[in-house]
DNA sequence: CAGCGGATCGCCT
DNA sequence: GGCGATCCGCTGC
C-alpha cells in the first residue's frame, strides 16, 4: 500500500467555472463530477496519464478537487516500481496517480470505501500558497491552485 | 539545467 | 480534426 501527504491540489468550481471539465454541462466523461461529495473523478490526460479528482459539490453541482501532487510517506518501495524511478514519485497529477495505482478503474468510485483509495485529515499546513491553475488559460483570476507542505 | 517535442486517446467543435 | 487539468527523454548550451 502507498501513501502520500498530498502538497497540491486544484479546485473546480462547476458550472459556473469555465476551466471546469463540466463546464459546458454533463457528458459521459464528466458525469462523475455531478455525483455526491466523495466521489472519485478519473480522465485521462494527454492520451497517457491519469488524472484523479474528489467531487465535493452536493449531488447536481459538478465541483471537484484535482489531486495534483503529494510526496510519498508510505509503501516508497511500491511507488519505485510503479513508477520506475527513485525521484519525482508524485509531484504531478500523473505521476500522484501512477504512483498510488489509480487507474480509470477507480472512476465513479467513492473514497474511503473498499475497493477504492481513502482520504484521511493530515497534519495543518503552516503555509498554503494560492496561485492560477495549471495548463489552464480560463478563469486565471481564480487563484485555486494551492501548495502547500 | 532549460527547452523542445513525441507519445497517444477521449471528447468536443 | 484538433486539442488537452502531462510526463519523460533528448538536445544543446
């Protein structure tokens, strides 16, 4: 099993946001977005890599949370061979995904139940950073990237 | 070490 | 038909 101390994360604001995958209302992709709170959103990225999502909106309202980057603190064995390198195990939406084993397997899943992956509360930043999301030319006002330790 | 481009595919235009 | 909520290897300084 692995874990890591997620360090970056993205928010999604829904409908109302259009950098939002569910911008544009629900297709077959997104629709785990409009599913209750828990709910895991998986798409694939550039045609290679996963990209993992927690719907946080009530049923309906499409906001989610973008798991983007995290450090390893448990099962660093496991990460290495999923990833194939020593460094650079999760400080990335793809390589956080690859490295915890997510897959499109999880889409449509709920956290913290079997089968899935779980979130737990982790210790209380000191410091969050607030910076415009990544890759993202929309809604650059909207400061929702947030780093932290 | 920074910069560039290839890989590869589902979804929207 | 084109483009992304990306990563990695290779190039050239």
């Amino acid at each position: 099993m692995v874990e890591v101390r997620i360090t970056e994360t993205e928010a999604y604001g829904g409908l109302d946001d259009p950098a939002s995958h569910a911008a544009r209302g629900r297709t077959p992709r997104n629709q785990p977005m409009f599913g209750l709170a828990g709910t895991v959103y998986i798409y694939r990225i550039y045609g290679m890599h996963w990209c993992a999502n927690i719907v946080t909106g009530d049923l309906g309202d499409p906001q989610a949370v973008l798991m983007r980057g995290g450090v390893v603190t448990k099962g660093n064995e496991v990460a290495v061979r999923r990833r194939g390198r020593t460094v650079g195990l999760a400080d990335g939406p793809g390589k956080l995904t690859q490295a915890l084993g997510i897959t499109d397997a999880f889409n449509n899943s709920s956290v913290n139940v079997p089968g899935s992956f779980s979130l737990e509360p982790g210790k209380e930043p000191s410091e969050i950073q607030q910076t415009p999301r990544i890759g993202i030319s929309k809604a650059v006002d909207r400061l929702w990237r947030f780093c932290y330790a």
